[in-house]
C-alpha cells in the first residue's frame, strides 16, 4: 500500500513540474511571437528608409550632374504660369 501511494505522489509531481514547464513554454512562445513581428516591422521600416534615402541621394546626383553639364540652377520656387488662348 506504500509503495502505490509512493507512485500515485511521484506521478502527481511529475505531472505538475510538466504542467508548469508548458506553461511556461507556452508564455516564451508567445513572447518570442511578438518580438519576431515587432522585428519585421522594424525591417520594414528600415528598407523603406534605404529606399527614400537611395532616392534623395539619386535626385542630388541628377541635381549636381545637371548644373554642372548643362549650367542649369535647381529654384527653391515653383512658378506656376497658364497660357490664355
């Protein structure tokens, strides 16, 4: 009779330290989940900053090459015109 109330309190153990430990898996998993889509929404951010960034320096390269090439000035203002038929 001793040695099954042994066995019966050594499974209750087990089957709580394995309760507790997928539990607590569990939570990880969970964590790890939302730290992963926190990070690809960093990398996104990141190559839509690389892009805007390789287009500003595109459009100083074409600014520079055509001031220097062809003498023309970039102006800091539109001017708008209509012409009336």
């Amino acid at each position: 009779m001793k040695r099954v109330g042994l066995l019966i309190g050594i499974a209750t153990i087990l089957c709580t330290v394995h309760v507790i430990m997928l539990l607590k898996v569990s939570r990880r998993e969970k964590v790890l989940k939302e730290t992963i889509a926190h990070m690809e929404m960093l990398e996104k951010d990141v190559e839509r900053k690389e892009m805007e960034y390789d287009t500003m320096l595109d459009l100083e390269k074409i600014g520079k090459e055509m001031t220097e090439k062809k003498g023309m000035t970039i102006s800091q203002k539109i001017n708008f015109f209509q012409i009336n038929e």
